[in-house]
C-alpha cells in the first residue's frame, strides 16, 4: 500500500464532499477511466445496498474477509452463447482504467489494495437459459464496473466512485454521494420480508418420474451422473426486499459466499453458496468439489463417509475438476480423502483443490473450463448438459451458474449459484438439485432438494 493510500485511510475529513470534489477535481484532469476513492466507517454493506433504489443496477459480495456493493454500472460487460466469457474477457481488456484518487492525489489503481477495481456478475446455467422471464435482464453472461463501490475488508473501508474524466462535473455524483453517506452514517435495520401469501413446490410425482428416468439412462450406460433441480415458487403480500434477505443470509448462512447480482431491468439474484467453482490468485488456483449430502443429524458424518453412492458421486467432480485444470497446464494437488464440509442444514462431502498454473489465465478462462462441474451438471458434461435443457420443466437460469468478481488482472473469484433465489417484485423464484447416479432412490432424492430449501425459505421467513 502506498504512502498516499495509507494516510488517506487515517485523514479525518471534517466535509465528505469537499474530499469527493477534491477527488472529482483530479479525475476530471485524468485519462480513461478513473476512480475517487474515500475513506469510509466499516457498516454492514446490507445496510448500503438498502439505501439504493430496488430498481436499479446493484451487486453484492462477501466471502472470507472480503464484503463489497456496487451501485450503478460505470462499464457493462456482456457475453453470448459458447464464447461468452471469451468476449466478456475481450471487452474487460479494453478498458483503460489503471489510475485513481486518493486524497486528490492519483496512484496505481493496484495500490488500493482490498479496494482494487472490481467486475461483478456472472453466467447462466448453459447459453439461452436466462433470455425470457423471471431472468429478463440476465442473459447468458453480464458483468458490471459498479459506479460506486463499498468495499471492506473488517480493518478498513473505501467508497469508490468509477468516473470518466468527462463526467466528472456532473451534479448527480454529489447527490448519490450524500445518500450514500446518509446509510453508511445510520445503517438502516433490518426487516422482516412480507409474509407469504402462497407457495407452489415442483410436483413430487414428476420429480419421481424424472428421477427414475434418469437412473434407467444410466443403466443403459448413456450418463455416469445427471443433477435434477426442483423448483419453488413463493407469492408474497408485498415486493420481496433485497437487502433484508441478504441480510438474513448474512446472519444464517456466515460460513458461506452471499452474493446479489441485480442487473438493468431485471430482478435480483441471492445466493448464500457453499460451492467455490474457482479462485484464482496470480498462479495459485483453488476450486471445491462439493458433492454427496445428507442432512444434518446424529452420526450424519459416519453415515455419509461411508455411503459408496454418496461417494461415487463425489469422485466424479474431483476427477472432472482437476482434468479441467491439467488441460490447462497447472499442477494439481488434493487429499486422498474427502472431508466433510458442515452447514446449518446439510453436510457435504467435500475435497479442496489446488493448483498452481504455469502461465497466466483469466479467470473467466478457467470457469469456461470448469463449468458445469459435475456437482451441479453431470457426466458426461455436453450430453448432461442438454438432458437438463430438453427434460426439466423450467429452465435453470442463472441458477447454478458462475457468480462472483474478477479484478483488472483476471484475478478473482467465483462460486456457484446453489441455495439460491431469484426476487422479482412480491415472486421468489427457488431452485434445489439433487445428484443422480446409479443407486440413487426418488424419495431420498426429493427430501434431499427439501432440506436445501430450507437455506432460502428460513430466510424468508417462509415455512421449511
């Protein structure tokens, strides 16, 4: 961190807009992209997202040490069909964006540190699954420069404000900017969301039916593994909020990756996700195979241990996973043995992979590579992949599906969008999987998507 970074993280400015028109002074003498950086009280980043309009463009993130909002879009990023995160990935690279203000001083965008310039989004399920409603404003990939960024890392906390040096006199910053101050200044609490006026679970008869076919498919010797998803469906009394849901999730779901993606014109994606689909630090990568499950309960841990179906299943991600990564040319290390990887309603088999690559990729690279594991596709991959596309009821989405952030680098991270939601207006559209392979039993398989429910529905307020 440079000396300039540092003393602005220690200056008490007595009038946060003088330090936003010092900062906006200085960008608008800039090149490219440029980004005003503050000083800011460390709040949970709910209580931000609270204060923006529900119908405008947001993002959120926290995972590990790191917690961020984003709040408009200063650069959109888009992807279509099989070379979508390819043409994400060339339109990022187009960018100039490598300096910013602090104090109104200019250095490396690098040397903010935890407060770098970030891309937040993610992909659909497959190509054409998220084009119609509720995922109106998705699409098959989108990323977004948010045009002001919370961002903490629990010892200190920017607000980052992305600005073109031609916009840099516009009126409208120094009103966003007071709004802004006023949540991170009184954090707003937390609600109950509106109760719930109805709700219709994927039948269970076609769910049965659907898994049985499955396993006949496999026995025929067409599939190794197929993952089924079961929907749900909430009507609330009133628009479904946001902030308060992730809020809740924040609360329950702590040990997990809580992500909102909200795009232009569209609803909001919540997730409280256990998977890591990747991660990607310079040359170290890291993935999570997560597959094979059981619910909470007296030796739960024994019992899933020692299930060969449960860890049939589970062999198969790690063995697509680190395929994936060797075709890329890293070097991969795992355990021998799975753990077991403990959450408020399930227990899963779990089996952290790491990597080390010998020449640079983007992330995105990498999620092309990986995604759909067989944790949430199947295997073969290609042929899974359009079984779920031509037999399941409702198309997936962004469910299941890469979400996360990526740097100017192509560092970054993503997890996959499991225990998941999609709210639009007073609707909360939910999703669970279960994995099918040889062996597996319709009824099991059906209590097991109504225990992963449960990490949505009991943040909502909403019966299990």
């Amino acid at each position: 961190m440079t000396p300039q970074v540092a003393s602005a993280l220690t200056t008490d400015r007595s009038d946060p807009a003088w330090s936003l028109a010092d900062g906006l002074a200085a960008a608008a003498r800039g090149d490219g992209m440029m980004f005003v950086a503050l000083p800011a009280p460390i709040v949970p980043v709910t209580a931000v997202l609270a204060a923006w309009p529900t119908s405008a463009p947001a993002v959120a993130w926290s995972h590990g040490e790191l917690s961020l909002v984003g709040l408009g879009v200063a650069y959109e990023l888009r992807g279509a069909g099989e070379q979508r995160f390819a043409e994400v990935v060339a339109t990022a690279q187009r960018l100039g964006a490598d300096r910013a203000i602090v104090g109104g001083a200019a250095v490396p965008t690098s040397a903010l540190g935890f407060a770098r310039p970030r891309f937040v989004g993610g992909a659909a399920f497959a190509p054409g699954t998220a084009d119609r409603a509720p995922w109106t404003g998705f699409g098959d990939a989108w990323f977004a420069l948010p045009r002001w960024t919370y961002v903490h890392d629990g010892a200190h906390a920017w607000l980052v404000l992305a600005v073109e040096p031609r916009e840099a006199a516009d009126e409208r910053w120094t009103a966003e900017h007071a709004v802004i101050r006023a949540a991170l200044d009184a954090p707003a609490l937390t609600k109950r969301q509106p109760p719930m006026r109805d709700a219709v679970r994927g039948d269970a008869a076609t769910w049965r039916t659907q898994v049985t076919d499955i396993t006949d498919a496999i026995a025929r010797g067409e599939f190794a593994k197929i993952v089924a998803a079961r929907t749900c469906v909430l009507t609330l009394v009133g628009d479904a909020r946001p902030a308060d849901l992730l809020a809740a999730l924040d609360e329950r779901h702590a040990e997990c990756a809580r992500v909102l993606v909200r795009p232009p014109g569209g609803g909001a994606l919540i997730a409280a996700t256990p998977e890591r689909l990747v991660r990607r630090d310079g040359d170290t990568v890291s993935c999570d195979a997560l597959a094979g499950t059981i619910a909470r309960g007296d030796a739960a841990s024994e019992t899933l241990r020692a299930s060969e179906k449960d860890r049939r299943e589970h062999a198969l991600v790690v063995s697509m996973i680190a395929g994936a990564l060797e075709s890329v040319g890293a070097d991969v290390t795992l355990p021998a043995e799975p753990g077991i990887r403990q959450l408020r309603h399930v227990l899963h088999l779990h089996t952290p992979i790491r990597a080390t690559l010998r020449e640079p990729r983007h992330l995105l690279e990498l999620a092309a590579r990986l995604h759909p594991t067989p944790a949430v596709g199947g295997t073969p991959q290609r042929e899974a992949v359009s079984w779920i596309a031509s037999h399941e009821p409702v198309a997936r989405g962004w469910y299941a599906a890469p979400v996360g952030w990526f740097d100017l680098d192509g560092n970054g991270e993503l997890c996959v969008a499991i225990r998941s939601g999609l709210l639009a207006g007073p609707r909360v559209h939910l999703w669970a999987g279960a994995g099918i392979v040889a062996g597996s039993d319709p009824d099991r398989e059906l209590a097991e998507t109504d225990v992963k429910l449960r990490a949505m529905l009991g943040a909502l307020g909403a019966p299990a």
